[in-house]
C-alpha cells in the first residue's frame, strides 16, 4: 500500500493541476510518480525542469534509458525499472539492451563505459578514483559527459528514492527487480 499518496487532478491546486495536464498532454498519463511529486510542487516543478534540461544535452534519448536502467537495477526500484524498460523500448532498445544495462554492461564501448560508470558513481556514492575516470575516458567519456551522467544518476537517484519512500504503486508493466 502507498505511504504516500498521489494528488489527484481535483485535490491540486490551479498551477499543479495546470502542470499535471501538460504531463498528461505529453505523456498520455500522469505517471503515479508525477503525481506522488505534486505532494510537493517544487520538487515536482523541479524534477521536470531538470530532466527536460538533461534531454536536450549530449546524451542520446537510448543513453539515458541505459543509465536510469542501471541506476534503477541498482537501487533496487521496481517502479523505475518497469518505467524505464517500456520507456527505453521507446527510445530504441531491444529487449537485450535492457537486460544488460540492468546488468551492467552495454553494446558498444561508450554506452557500457556509460553504464559502469553510472554504477560506480551510485554504488561508490559519487568517490570516483582517477583509474574511473581514466576508463570512461579512455571509452571516449570526456568530462563533459562524466557531468551529464552524474547529473542524469542524481535525477534517477531522486525518482528511486521517492519512490522507496512513498511506496509508489507502479502503473506501467510491472517488472521484477530481480534479472
């Protein structure tokens, strides 16, 4: 059972519901997590101003399904990986694709140094060790994208763990967190 309650469309205020319908409008939905956000507007505000900023960076829309897949396998989050996984098919990914950046890995030297190198900063909360960065560089992750996919882990790290707390029921095809 949720601990923490979506807000409905009649329960919010003008301004949420006005930001509630522009999520539906896009999405065709409002995803039980925006609507566990609109408890607090600013962090649902901001959660959408940040990953509308981070679409428009260097990372293809494939890459950033890689990373909130991995970072999703390792927190744990069930609603993020049955998020992700129909969201990631979306963008492009084969069923295998999504199977390994769960596991870990990637297609293709860059997207797995993406992969690792999200996983490390989760796991290792953010302490990388020079060897780390030389990896990701050496699979051509300058330090611009070494930025991005930190940027891209907190945003992921943000819905994992609102997610924990709130106890989010998950309304897109269900995935076992287990592989």
């Amino acid at each position: 059972m949720t601990r923490i309650a979506p807000v409905s469309l009649a329960q919010a205020d003008a301004t949420t519901q006005a930001t509630l319908n522009g999520v539906k409008a896009k999405l065709g939905m409002v995803p039980n997590l925006f609507a566990t956000f609109a408890q607090a507007p600013a962090a649902l505000n901001g959660y959408l101003a940040f990953s509308d900023a981070l679409s428009k960076g260097r990372l293809s829309a494939a890459q950033r399904e890689l990373i909130a897949l991995a970072v999703g396998q390792t927190n744990a989050c069930q609603y993020c990986l049955s998020a992700h996984t129909l969201i990631g098919k979306g963008a492009g990914l084969s069923e295998a694709a999504i199977r390994a950046a769960r596991s870990g890995t990637a297609e293709g030297e860059q997207d797995k140094a993406l992969v690792e190198l999200a996983i490390k900063i989760v796991r290792q909360r953010g302490v990388l060790a020079d060897s780390d960065l030389a990896d990701a560089a050496a699979a051509g992750v300058d330090h611009g994208l070494v930025i991005e996919v930190t940027a891209n882990v907190a945003l992921n790290v943000l819905t994992n763990y609102t997610n924990h707390i709130a106890d989010t029921d998950v309304d897109f095809p269900a995935v076992p967190v287990a592989l």
